[in-house]
C-alpha cells in the first residue's frame, strides 16, 4: 500500500510516518519544501520518499500525486498555529484552503480516488457555550481565529467534493495533542521547553504564561495518529468525526503537572502578548462516533505524554 502524507516533517506528520513504517506493509511518500526543517524525521531518511512540493501550487501538486498514485493520501500540510493566523490571515487562509483544492483537483484530473484524511480541527467549533460540552459533531461552528475559519473551510470543501464528485475524504476534527517533537510555539510543548532552559540554568526562573483558564481536550499525538489510519481504513467518506479524549484539562492545572515533574523553584508570570485577540475558553469532545465505527481509544495516559514532552526538552536544550 501507497501513503502520501503531506507536511510529512512536521508534529503530526512525522509520527504518522513512524507509525505507517512499523505497520510493515506501507510505502511512505511526503511532501517537503525547500525551507521545511527536517528535525524531525532525520532518522526516518532512507525508509520515506521525500518529494518538493509547494501545496499551494496546483502543479506541484499534480506532479506527486501522477508520480505516487497513492492508495492513501494523509492532508496535515497547514499554517497550524493559531496565533499566527492573526498576523498572516490570507497566508493562512491560501495555504490551508487551496492546498486540499489542488489536492482534490489533482485527483480528478488524474482519474483516481484514492482515500484521503482531512486533519480538520477543534478549532472550527470556536464559541462553545457551556450547555454545548461535550461537543458533537453536530455541534455549531463558530470560529473564533483565521485559523478556525480556514478550517471550517477545508471541512465544508471535503463534504462538497465528496458530494459532488465522489472523492474519498474523511474529516477529522482533532482535538489538542502533543507529544514528544511539539513544536516549542505550543502551550503544552512551550511549557516544558521552559521548564528544561530554567532546570539548566538557561535562563531566569520565570516562566511566562498567557491565558491559564481555558480548557482543552489532550490526546497523544501516538494515539491521534493511529487514529488518522483508522479514520481511513474503518470510516465512512464524506461524515466527520471528532478524535478526543473526551476529558477536558484547565491549561494551569497541565502546567502544574509540568512543574511537578520538576525540582527548581520556578514562578509563573503572565505575559500580555501571549493573549489572544478571542479565545475558545472551553474545548471538551465527545468522540463517541468515531469510537463506534473503529473501536479506537487512548492508551496513553496524560501524565506520560508530559513526561515524554519534557524529556524531549531536556534531552535539547
């Protein structure tokens, strides 16, 4: 079997890579760019077949998909960092739209079907009222960030395509996962990498915070990506599922954990330019769908996934 991931050296991608080696029957392509950093699947060189590709441009695109004609196509190449589709919105918004678009067109005109994940996300549900946790699938969405509305967007578009035209799209709306290779801009990988700069003497004992009382549902990015195979291999083309742990974490009380793990004296100062503009204050799913059609649960524990992430952090700082 043939698997495309694109964004294949990022968070998400690079897991998914590993995951799809150890299955032992998967070829593994990815998509890179000139700049991507490769940290992350260093150690995977020689085992996937890395191709250029800018998702953006439409022929690009064409030329990987005619040269790998996969069985299974994984979509995470995305700007994913909320924050910074308030500073880039149209960036944010090209990539994210016109990327899936080039990847479907290209399957058209190419004359294959092959299945194709959609790494939506959490984000599209936006403002969530208390009434409305845990959330369904059925739930509103209302996007608070350019990030969650180029989501939205990329949702709608796989439904429309499989629609109109029968492609294969899964949509998936991931909640927050994290893990070992988080990149350092995210809160739970933030953390830690402060934490083991303070434990080296690095910097000062202060670690800056922003908005501590938002709640988000954490899976481990080892779990989420059995479960991108398992969307692909068990659930239906055209519905949408959440993948979750169904448990919500206060972003102070994750942070806690992390200082526990810990023996400096470390305090905590919130830092105004890490407030957002509007946040999602509440983020807990309910992934009962997806489980019935896959029989998929978490296996790793919350605390582990920390520990992993701050050995990460201390093994590289």
């Amino acid at each position: 079997m043939k698997a495309l991931i694109t964004g294949i050296t990022g968070f998400a991608g690079s897991h998914l890579a590993e995951f799809c080696l150890k299955r032992g029957d998967v070829e593994v392509f990815g998509t890179v760019r000139p700049r991507s950093r490769m940290d992350n699947i260093t150690h995977l060189v020689g085992q996937v077949k890395l191709l250029d590709c800018d998702i953006r441009d439409a022929a690009s695109v064409r030329d990987v998909i005619e040269k790998t004609r996969p069985d299974y196509i994984f979509h995470l190449a995305a700007q994913s960092f909320v924050p910074t589709s308030w500073r880039a919105p149209a960036e944010t918004l090209t990539t994210n739209i016109v990327g899936e678009v080039n990847i479907f067109e290209a399957c058209r005109e190419l004359g294959i079907n092959p299945r194709i994940q959609l790494a939506c996300s959490s984000e599209e549900y936006g403002m969530v009222y208390e009434n409305e946790t845990p959330i369904k699938e059925t739930n509103q969405l209302r996007p608070l960030s350019p990030y969650g509305v180029s989501k939205v967007t990329q949702d709608l578009l796989g439904y429309q395509y499989h629609a109109s035209y029968g492609i294969l799209a899964v949509r998936t709306r991931a909640f927050n996962h994290t893990g070992p290779r988080r990149g350092d801009v995210f809160v739970t990988s933030n953390f830690a990498k402060q934490i083991a700069e303070i434990e080296k003497g690095k910097t000062e004992p202060v670690l800056h915070v922003g908005n501590l009382e938002a709640i988000r549902d954490f899976t481990d990015v080892r779990d989420m990506v059995y479960a991108y195979w398992l969307s692909l291999e068990k659930c239906q083309p055209g519905e949408v599922y959440n993948i979750c742990s169904d448990t919500g974490v206060r972003i102070g009380d994750m942070l806690n954990t992390l200082l526990t793990m810990s023996t400096a004296k470390i305090e905590t100062r919130q830092d105004p330019a890490r407030m957002r503009p509007s946040d999602v204050e509440v983020l807990i799913g309910d992934s009962s769908k997806f489980r019935q059609a896959t029989g998929w649960k978490p296996e790793i524990e919350f605390a582990a996934t920390l520990t992993d992430l701050l050995d990460f952090w201390r093994e590289r700082v």
